[in-house]
C-alpha cells in the first residue's frame, strides 16, 4: 500500500470507529427508553398520542429521500460525473433542512399546548408521561443535533467535489460522509416508530 491508501484504509476504519460510538450512545437511550416504557406503557401510550404522525411520517419520507440521493451522489462521483455528484449532495443538504424545518414546527406546536420540559401543563400529567416527553426531547434534539452537524459536514463535501478534491479515484471523504448520513437516518427510523407508533 503506498501512502494514499493507507490513508484511506485509516479514514474508513475510523469512520466505523465513530459510527460504532454512535451506536453505543444511541443504543444506551433505546435501552432507557425501553426500561422506561415497561414500567409505564399507558403513560407512554397517552403521551404518543400527543404527537403528530403526520409530521412524523412526513420526516420519515424525507429522511428516507436523503439517503437514496447521498447515495446517488457518490455513485455519480464513482460514474465520474462529479457536477451531478454535486446536485445530488445539494438534494441531501436541502432534505435535511426540509426535516429540521418540520421538526421546528413540530416542537412549536408542543411548546404552544405545553408539552415542554418543567411546563406547568407537562407537570400536571402523570409522572410517566413526563418521562416519555423527557425522553422524547432529549432524543430528538440530538438527533436534531447530528442532522446539524450533517449539515455542516455535507456542505464541505459539495465544496470539495465542486473544487474537484473529491474525485472518483479518492471518494473517501464523500463515501464515509454518506455513512454518516446513513446513520443519522437509521437512527431516525428507530425513534419514529418508538415516539409516534406506540400501541
């Protein structure tokens, strides 16, 4: 191997490395989640219901459109066509603001009726829907979180393709930017159906 492919050896390992820490801190909330729920499933049961599916739904569909076209962005760079690589990275960043944007209207409506952390409507309700509104906060402003810093992280991404320092013979930074949106996306299929599913 000469000094380029370590390198990308390394940078892929890494980047397994990372996503294997993400898991670990997301599985250790799903586990709370879980331990939480099974002591207090009506409480969970009423507190989903205060949720929109609609609006959960609607980012499910956009979250799922991001993948498929980060994914298409680095098959184009592959196919040595990095101007479409680039509409394609712009699709994904623009499906990450569609999200952000329903969640905020999503977390605007709760905080309208109440349903906010220490809110004295919130404190009112048992103390299991308290939990799940804690929960449900906290788990999803940091996936809110890692939808920012995918943001962030693809913007450089389509800078770079567009300067032609990503290239179809060293995609590396572009393919484990697609893992990481990969992530941020499964991670998202977890909390939808345990949030806004519960029966």
């Amino acid at each position: 191997m000469n000094g380029r492919e370590d390198a990308r050896a390394g940078g892929r390992v890494g980047m397994w490395l990372f996503i294997a820490t993400e898991i670990i801190l997301f599985g250790g909330l799903f586990l709370l989640y879980s331990m939480y729920r099974l002591k207090n499933p009506a409480d969970f049961h009423a507190g989903s219901l205060e949720l929109n599916r609609v609006l959960g739904t609607l980012n499910t569909v956009i979250l799922l459109t991001s993948s498929l076209t980060v994914a298409c962005a680095i098959a184009a760079l592959g196919n040595g066509r990095p101007k479409q690589s680039a509409l394609f990275v712009v699709a994904t960043i623009a499906c990450a603001f569609g999200f952000l944007t329903v969640k905020a209207f999503e977390w605007t409506a709760k905080f309208h009726h109440g349903l906010y952390p220490n809110a004295k409507v919130l404190l009112s309700l048992s103390k299991g829907e308290n939990l799940f509104f804690g929960l449900y906060y906290m788990m999803t402003g940091l996936h809110a979180v890692h939808v920012l810093v995918g943001i962030g992280v693809l913007s450089v991404m389509l800078i770079r393709v567009l300067r032609g320092a990503i290239t179809p013979a060293n995609p590396v930074y572009l393919v484990n930017s697609g893992l990481y949106w990969h992530l941020v996306d499964i991670i998202w299929i977890f909390l939808f159906p345990l949030f806004y599913l519960i029966t």
